[in-house]
C-alpha cells in the first residue's frame, strides 16, 4: 500500500504514520530524513542538496524528487511506503505521480485551538531530539532516555505556530484539492487521544 499523509504542524502527521509503518511493515518516508540521511552518505543528490542547504537556500523540487525516486526503489518499499513530508506542492504531486501509484491520502485534521495546545506544549531534547508534552511531563525538565535539558524551541512558540499554519495552508490547500479530485483523498479529523485517533486512521484505510 503506497500512502501520503498531509496534516499542518503539530496534527500528529509523523506519529500516527509511524504507528502505521510498524502495522503494516512498510516504510515511514520522511523527506527531511532522507534529505539528512543523503547527505551524511554522501549520495550524489545528498551533495547536490547540500549545496542549496549550505547557502540557506531551499532544495529544489527536482533534487527532492529524484531523492524520493530512488529511495521508493529499495527492498523495504517492496510492499509499500508512506510519505511524510512529500509532496508538499501540486507539481510534486504531478511529478510523484510519473514513477509510482499513490492508493491513499490521508490528511489529517484539527482545529487550530487543538494544533496550537500540541505544538506549545511540545518540548525537546537539546542532545538526542527526543520529543514530549508538558500535559505527561509532570512537570520534569530532563530527557527520559538521555538526561539532556528539554528546551522549548523557537519552532513551537506561539507567533512561530502561527506563521507555520498559515504557510501550510497557502500552500497545500492546492494539493488537497488535487487529491480530492483524483478520489483519493482520506479526512480525518484527529481531536482526541493518539490512540482513540489511531483507530480512526486505520477506519479511514479500512484496516
């Protein structure tokens, strides 16, 4: 099953396709993994990238298509794969749709109280990028798995959130649109807790 997920920042997107990797033992793409993957390699496109990176600018589209091009080629996407991240555009999605067979689309849904509650509340690990909430840290301030300091990045404050929505909204409406066309397009609106929003996922693909 070759599945995208779409959602706004801070709806879950990664989680619940990671939950979804390990139910149906495909793989979780994630484009800006790939992208750092690639680089540390050092893969021909992962240093053509790197040089876009290296001047703060953005990868251009062809680099981060022939990046998934090849990555949906190797054994573990034999059965499938779920795309996080990518497309993030309609000409991605025209390109993508070239060299492999989308089944699903789910996009994931929230009102903007409940993605602004998630993404405040998140707070990271400075040394291994663990990831957690305010609502189940009872209160600590030091890495579960590592001991390092939680920080609250700039990337989950409030202002921040909010010019984040609005970006994703300008520019992936366009490709909601696009998938709903085409009939492959899955909402799921994702307001209560990880694993009662799960089920909803796996309603939606009828798994």
């Amino acid at each position: 099953m070759n599945l995208i997920f779409l959602g706004p920042p801070g709806v879950g997107k990664g989680t619940h396709a990671k939950q979804l990797s390990k139910l149906l033992d495909i793989p979780q793409i994630s484009t800006g993994d790939m992208l750092r993957a690639s680089i540390k390699a050092g893969t021909p496109l992962g240093m053509k990238a790197k040089e876009f990176i290296d001047k703060g600018a953005l990868v251009p589209d062809q680099v981060v298509i022939d990046m998934v091009k090849e990555r949906i080629k190797e054994v573990d996407c034999a059965k499938g794969f779920i795309l996080d991240g990518f497309p993030r555009t309609v000409p991605q999605a025209q390109a993508l749709s070239e060299f492999t067979k989308i089944d699903a689309v789910v996009d994931l849904v929230a009102r903007e109280s409940v993605i602004m509650a998630n993404l405040s509340g998140r707070r990271v690990c400075r040394d291994c990028a663990a990831t957690y909430h305010i609502r189940r840290l009872n209160g600590a301030t030091k890495c579960a798995s590592c001991g390092g300091d939680l920080i609250h990045r700039v990337d989950d404050q409030i202002d921040t959130i909010k010019h984040r929505l609005e970006v994703y909204r300008v520019q992936t409406e366009p490709l909601i649109t696009f998938y709903r066309d085409a009939g492959l397009l899955l909402e799921v609106v994702v307001e209560s807790g990880i694993d009662e929003d799960f089920l909803l996922v796996r309603k939606a693909l009828e798994l």
